[in-house]
C-alpha cells in the first residue's frame, strides 16, 4: 500500500542492531550544497532529543543555531547550550585531568595523538622510534603525577617535564638525536606552552563539564580556516565527549560532526577516528559525521577506513550535482545498483503541490528506501539555513509577537505535535517504504498501529 503524508516511524538505529542488519550506529550523511542535509540533521537529532538522548554538534555553519534555540527557550536556559569560539573566550581543556586520577590505555592513546597532532604537519608521518619516545615521555609524566598527587597535571607541567627529567632519561639510554630530536620536538610544541600564542588551549584549571547538558553546540566558524587550532579544538570537545559518554551509563549519545572533520583526517590521527567511532558502539552512542565535499571523501582513503567502514548507516541527499562523480562515490560506499537508482531517484518525482525533499537511508548493505522530509511550518522556521528566513524568525522572535507566541507554548503543545513527519512512498520508480521492518506505521496525534514484522527488505 503506497503511503503519502502518513507520518512514518522509521528506526533506524535499535531495531536493525537487535536483528543483526547493522554492527553499530554510526552514520555518514553526504549531501551537495543546497540538497537539505543541513535540514535532514536539524530534524534527526531534534527527534533524537525529544527521546532523551544526550547530543553534541560540531558545526562551521551556525546550522543549528535555531533548534539551540528553541530547546534553550523550551527549557528556560538550562539546556540548548550554544558555544562559540572566541579569541576573549576562547574553549580550552587540560588533558591530563581525569576524575579519578586514573590514566587508561585509551586515555594515554588519546593523549599521544592529541601532542603527536601538534607536533606533526598534516601531512609528516612519525618516524616509529619517535613514537616510541613520545609514548614513552607521556607514561614517564603519567607516573610522576600519579606518584606526587601534588604535582599539578597540565600540559605546561608536561613540557617542562620533557625538557628536564625526559631530556635526561634518554641521554642515559643513549638516544640519537635522529631517532628522537627532543630540541626540535620542544620547539614545535612552545607555542602552546607558557606564554606562547596558544598557551590557554592545553592549561585549563577547569574541566569542561558537559554532563548534565543533553544539546550542546560547538560552532567553529571563527577557526574554521585555521590549521593549527581547528584540528585540536575539535579533538579537545571529542575527548570531551569520550569523557561524557563513559559517564553516562544506559543513556544515548550522538556526537554530530560537520565539515570540520576534514581536520582530523592526517594520518596521525585516523586511528583516534577509528578508536572513537569503534567505542562509541560499547556505550550506547553514535557518531554521524556529515559532509558535502564528495572530492575529500573520494581522494582520502583515510575516510574510508576510519569513517565509512565504520558507518552502518548511510544517509544520502540529492546527488544531482555529483552525477559525473557518482560512480566514484558508488565504489567508495560499496552501493549496489538498485541502491544507485534508489538514489538517483531522489526528488525526480516529488508531488507538485506539497513541499518537500527527499533522502534515502541504507542500513547495513542490505536495506534501503527513500523518504519525504516533511515538517510542520514550525518546525521548518526552526530548521532552516536560508539566511532571510533565519533572520526574520530571529526578528519576530525577539520582538512583542515572538515572545507572546513563546509564553503561550507549553510543553502539552508539543506533546501534541507529530513525532516525526516523513512520509515514505511507493512510486513509479517501484520504492516500498521500510518502516516494516523497522518499526511503527503511525498517523498524527499519536494514533499508533503496529504493522507486520516479516522483515521484508527492498
């Protein structure tokens, strides 16, 4: 039975792991400029809020600037958080803090990418025997702190401890300055020391504490442009959220990154990538990394390893302008043909009358269908990235109307709104709907009717 505008409940996370379509919940979502993705993102991780998960973007492009908003507005200030960075306030972090004084395998790992990143260009590779003594001044540092609960742990403590005890230690082991240049290694890393330009970065004297927030935004289109700070800065608020994920026990959690993922896809620290989307998976989370740069995607085989192959799940928008290209992008995902026309398809015959996009979802390599993203007008004011459209809403929202309008919401009026208002259809292009095996077929106001579960795929 062809569906139009019936909500559809489409799980696309819980029931496909407990039936073994997918091994985890990550998700990459490629979609051109201008096909909606930045729309699609605002209405999946609204939903995933509404169900009480705990969600932390990453954006260049304040594109959730307006569903920061809202929930801030909706929670009276106590969550939407939105974080900017600024040079007079700038994030800044200590890497060697944890809560328990504990230093793990994956924290001293984390900890040697984080120093290998500033230490190394985008494109140098570590020799092996400078890895082995950068491992070996992080744990030798480790042991000092762990020993002398006194020593206050921070990266300027870190460095001076390089310069003095570890300089001594591998003279007595006679290493040669070509294996390991310790001066060079200094040097490099001084900036952020004491008094060097980025001093505050790795010196907090307070941890980010992002606990209790369940939608925070980070967006970095201050540093968007910068080499230096945009790689760490973003690897600084994944630690953060490593940190949080481990906390929160039996709770969701989504880290959503946008285009500034490009920064962290040096060789140095693909295997972080992989080590997060890989652990993500034991504690009830999903990383989604975003993009629209199909060139990136296509000549880095770093993406492929550290992302894609850990993506179960993947989400594809309007590729229209990639079609001299999608042949590429096909090898790269591994898509079939009926996948390929699944996506080719979208928006190719959409309903004159109704306004929408379309996106298709494949789930495991074995299940896909394309979906109508379809919202309320309140929800697509909400949503939107067309700069007049942002700003007007910013207008009336701030002027008399605007705030009648949010005094007189309360929450039993969003209880009554659709929970999710995509429609899946059948066409002629011979596109069934997936919510069969997915999950709950549904109309508005809450009227649920439980479908067959035979697990029929497309």
């Amino acid at each position: 039975m062809p569906l139009c505008r019936i909500p559809v409940h489409v799980d696309i996370s819980d029931l496909p792991m407990k039936r073994g379509i997918i091994t985890n919940r990550n998700k990459f979502i490629l979609g051109p400029s201008g096909s909606g993705k930045s729309f699609f993102t605002n209405h999946l991780v609204r939903q995933y809020y509404e169900q009480g998960a705990h969600i932390l973007l990453v954006d260049t492009g304040n594109s959730y600037q307006g569903l920061c908003r809202m929930i801030h507005d909706r929670t009276n200030g106590k969550d939407g958080i939105y974080i900017t960075y600024e040079e007079d306030n700038p994030i800044s972090f200590n890497p060697f803090y944890t809560e328990s004084g504990k230093f793990d395998v994956e924290k001293r790992d984390s900890i040697n990418t984080l120093i290998l990143t500033l230490w190394k260009r985008e494109d140098e590779s570590p020799k092996r025997s400078e890895e082995v003594a950068l491992s070996g001044a992080v744990n030798a540092y480790i042991r000092k702190i762990s020993e002398n609960r006194n020593i206050r742990p921070d990266f300027n403590g870190f460095y001076e401890f390089v310069a003095d005890d570890y300089r001594r230690m591998i003279e007595e082991k006679k290493v040669r300055e070509k294996d390991f240049d310790i001066d060079g290694f200094l040097n490099v890393l001084e900036p952020f020391y004491r008094g060097g330009d980025y001093d505050f970065l790795l010196n907090s004297d307070k941890e980010l504490d992002l606990t209790g927030k369940r939608f925070i935004v980070f967006e970095l289109d201050n540093i968007s442009s910068n080499k230096v700070l945009l790689p760490v800065v973003t690897l600084i608020i994944m630690e953060t959220f490593i940190a949080k994920m481990r906390r929160l026990k039996g709770i969701r959690k989504m880290i959503l990154i946008e285009e500034c993922w490009k920064a962290l896809m040096s060789a140095n620290m693909s295997e972080y990538i992989k080590y997060l989307f890989k652990t993500v998976r034991k504690y009830f989370g999903e990383a989604v990394v975003v993009t629209q740069e199909v060139d990136d995607i296509i000549s880095s085989p770093i993406v492929k390893e550290a992302i894609i192959n850990n993506s179960d799940c993947k989400i594809l928008l309007d590729q229209r302008k990639y079609m001299n290209k999608f042949e590429h992008i096909q090898r790269l995902l591994g898509l079939t043909e009926k996948e390929k026309g699944q996506i080719l398809s979208i928006n190719q015959a959409n309903h004159p009358g109704r306004f929408y996009r379309e996106v298709w979802i494949g789930l495991g390599g074995t299940c896909s269908a394309v979906y109508a993203t379809e919202v309320s007008e309140e929800e697509y004011f909400t949503f939107t990235t067309e700069e007049s459209e942002k700003l007007e809403v910013q207008r009336i929202a701030g002027g008399p109307e605007g705030r009648n309008r949010y005094q007189t919401r309360n929450e039993n009026d969003y209880e009554k709104q659709t929970p999710y208002e995509a429609g899946g259809m059948s066409d002629k292009h011979g596109r069934h709907d997936i919510a069969e095996l997915f999950g709950k077929r549904y109309r508005p106001r809450q009227d649920l009717r439980n479908v067959d579960q035979r697990g029929r795929q497309t």
